[in-house]
C-alpha cells in the first residue's frame, strides 16, 4: 500500500463501507497492520496476543474476514503470505466517523459536540483544541 491512494481508491473504499464495515475486534488488526507492513500472520498475532487473551486461531479468522472484506491485501512472497491494508488510516477514520454521525446523529456534527461538551467528557487541553479549531474554521470562511 502507498501512502495517499488516490481518489480512485476512496471510490473503492466507499464501494466497500457500503457493504461491509470493520468490526470493533477487526479494528486491532487493522491497527497492528496499519503501524508497520506488510506482516505474517504470526507477525500480527503475536502482536495482538501481548495484550489479550485472543487465540492465534481467532486472529487469523479475522485477517481472513478483512481479506474478503477487501479491506487487507494477502499475496505471497518469498514463500510467506503477507497482510496489508489496502487503505489508510485516516480514510478508513473518516470514512467510519461519517458512518456513526449519520447512524446516531443524523448527519449533524453539532449534536456530537455539544454531547461531549455538556457532558463534560472532554479534558481541559480537548477543549482548548476544539476552541483553536473552532477559531481556524471561522477565519477560513
């Protein structure tokens, strides 16, 4: 995978999270692919396996679920099958974020904030950030 796939990719990648989406468990794989890639199998349970109690076996059914999924790449090279995510991060970040606003929120941002905000759930630096981006937007118009 390359950094900055191009807008063909998102057309994909949006294709997909029509039909299929990652689940919170599938998530940790794609974390531990995302940090450093391509990996073996035993690559990625050995990491997942330092902080839970999930079988090998477990890990690699999920690998293959995001394989058909399309959301990870599995070839063959120099006699090992490899893993690795065919999309960013912060495409699949974003992509998920705009799938829960318009679940839970209808679309709409506002809600979500004043939910954190007024329910106290953010830190006093959270808050400051949210401000200076906030500030950011407002002079951009």
């Amino acid at each position: 995978m390359k950094k900055g796939l191009g807008p063909d990719c998102m057309d994909i990648y949006n294709q997909k999270m029509e039909k299929a989406r990652i689940s919170e468990s599938e998530w940790f794989v794609m974390e531990q692919l995302w940090t450093r890639h391509p990996k073996t199998a035993a690559d990625v349970v050995e990491g997942l396996q330092r902080n839970s109690d999930w079988k090998g076996q477990t890990i690699r059914t999920m690998l293959a679920r995001l394989v058909k999924k399309r959301f990870v790449r599995m070839y063959q090279k120099d006699g090992l099958y490899l893993y690795e995510p065919l999309f960013d991060r912060d495409q699949v970040v974003e992509k998920e974020s705009e799938g829960f606003l318009n679940r839970v929120f209808a679309g709409s941002r506002q809600p979500l904030l004043l939910h954190f905000v007024e329910k106290g759930k953010l830190s006093r630096a959270e808050k400051q950030e949210l401000l200076r981006a906030l500030k950011k937007m407002d002079t951009s118009d």
